[in-house]
C-alpha cells in the first residue's frame, strides 16, 4: 500500500460500508476502519462527547460490534473504492492475535494497531516500549499485509516507543491518538463525560501532533503517518514539512466531507507556487533546516 495522500482517521465515519464508500467518494485516498475488538463492546455510559476549545473530547468506549460481525460487514473492500485499513485493538497479545487473524481474512490494504485510546483499558500499550514491541512482533507475524502502529501523545517518550515499533517490523507508525482530557461542569460541578476522561480531537491538539511527527520523523527510518487536528491546507503543509508521508482527517469532517479534496488541492497549489515538483521534496523539510 502506498503510504501518501489524506485518508479518513479512525473512529470517524467507520462504521460501515456505506460510510467507507461515501467517505471516498468525497476525495479521501484511503479510509481507516472505527476500531476493531474481539467480542461486541457497548462502550461507555453518556454523556460520550461534548466540545471543547474548537475540537471534540469524546469517551465513546471503543464501541464495536466485533470482529466477526464487522468482517461480515466489510466482505467485499473493493466496493469501497480505495484502500481500506483496517483497525484493530486487543486487551492481550492472545486477543490481538485472534483479532489480526480474523481481519486479515478480507485481505485489508493494511492493518492499524490502536495502542492508546485514553478512555479505554488498552490506554498503557504505547507508553511501553516493550510492550508496543511484542503488540506489533505479534501482529507482524501473523499477516502479510501492511501493519502500522498508532502511538499515543501522552507517553514519556514517544520516540522510543515508535523506534520499538520500528524494531518489530511495523512498516510505519501513526502519530498522533487522542489526548487524554477532560470537561468539568461549572454549574453541576461534575465532570461533564459519563467516563471521566475521554480523548480530544480536532484543532487543539494539532501543535502536538506537528512536535511529535517532527520528533519520529527524526529518528525512524519507517515513514510517519500525521493525524491530529488537520483541517486545513496549511496544516497539511506544516505537518508534511514536520515529516508526515500521509495524512489521516478525523475530527475534520465535521466542517465539511469536501474536506480531503480541499486539503489537497491546496497542499498541489501551495508547492506549484512554491517551486516544488513533488510532494516528497517537503516531507520533513523543516527537520532537514
């Protein structure tokens, strides 16, 4: 799979196939499934969203139906008219291994390993080095597609987990998941999400994802996938100049499903303008000044 252009982010619109189909007909160049588990989750008790600061913090819980029933679902991916990546999650390596097998039967494009949703018991994986090594080992050696890591901004150290990642083979990481946040109500005096916790998206964490697609890129050989609060043309700019080979949109498409055709045809006319040829010619740019 061809790791460029802007794909739908995970969690949002991923769902289904009609959703998939209708995401790339609006321009998006791959889609990333809502996140898989072993067994149906009905996730967290409401409120599970509310905004926040120009972004979204939500706690939905990892809600799914399963993999059995969402492999049913997805049956045939070359309806859907781009390369579907597939995401996936477990609470051990034994059910992410059960996981991976099941999802690799409809021969996604790639697999996505969710590591570090913060509102869910899988939150710790990629602040661990080790662990994320053994979580991505384990994937790796059971399909043949491509797998990626999606890492988390809330670790320590962020570079070393991606490095561990890179060690047990993943052929490229995800940068950045959520961050871990929270809403309280003034006049109820309460936190406002039913779980506490939840993860924010959108425009407020984008200056974290730029620092850590800047850092990785650095120090990782495999190429680095941006998500993080990208809604704008500038704002792929300046992620690709950080070192983002490709691009996921989320929470983006609550301004408009024309949201990846736009993102592209502004990041064509800023490098037409600049002098570039090629996309490739910026990827990590401001980390080669």
């Amino acid at each position: 799979m061809r790791i460029s252009g802007y794909w739908l982010a995970s969690g949002v619109l991923g769902m289904t196939a009609s959703l998939l189909r209708r995401v790339a007909r609006n321009g998006a160049d791959a889609v990333v499934t809502k996140s898989i588990g072993l067994t149906p989750r009905k996730g967290h008790d409401g409120p599970v969203l509310t905004v926040s600061h120009g972004g979204l913090l939500n706690a939905v819980g990892l809600t799914n139906p399963g993999i059995d029933a969402f492999v049913d679902e997805l049956s045939d991916l070359a309806t859907i008219g781009v390369p579907v990546v597939l995401s996936i999650f477990g609470n051990s390596l034994d059910e992410i291994a059960k996981v991976a097998s099941k999802a690799a039967e409809v021969r996604p494009s790639a697999i996505e390993l969710n590591l570090s949703c913060p509102h869910a018991e899988i939150s710790q994986i990629s602040h661990d080095p080790q662990l994320t090594y053994r979580y991505v080992k384990t994937v790796k050696d059971l399909v043949s597609c491509p797998v990626f890591a999606k890492l988390t901004p809330n670790a320590s150290d962020i570079v070393s987990v991606g490095a561990s990642a890179e060690r047990a083979g993943a052929d490229a990481v995800v940068a950045i998941n959520t961050v871990r946040a929270m809403r309280i109500d003034i006049h109820q005096r309460r936190p406002v999400l039913g779980n506490r916790f939840g993860g924010l998206s959108g425009p407020p964490i984008f200056p974290i994802a730029v620092r850590c697609v800047y850092d990785l890129y650095q120090a990782l050989s495999i190429p680095v996938i941006g998500v993080g609060g990208v809604s704008t043309w500038e704002d792929a700019v300046e992620m690709h100049l950080a070192g983002a080979s490709a691009i996921q949109i989320g929470t983006g498409v609550l301004w408009g499903m024309d949201v990846f055709k736009r993102v592209r045809e502004g990041v064509e006319a800023y490098l037409r303008e600049a002098g570039f040829s090629e996309l490739s010619e910026i990827i990590g740019l401001a980390a080669r000044s």
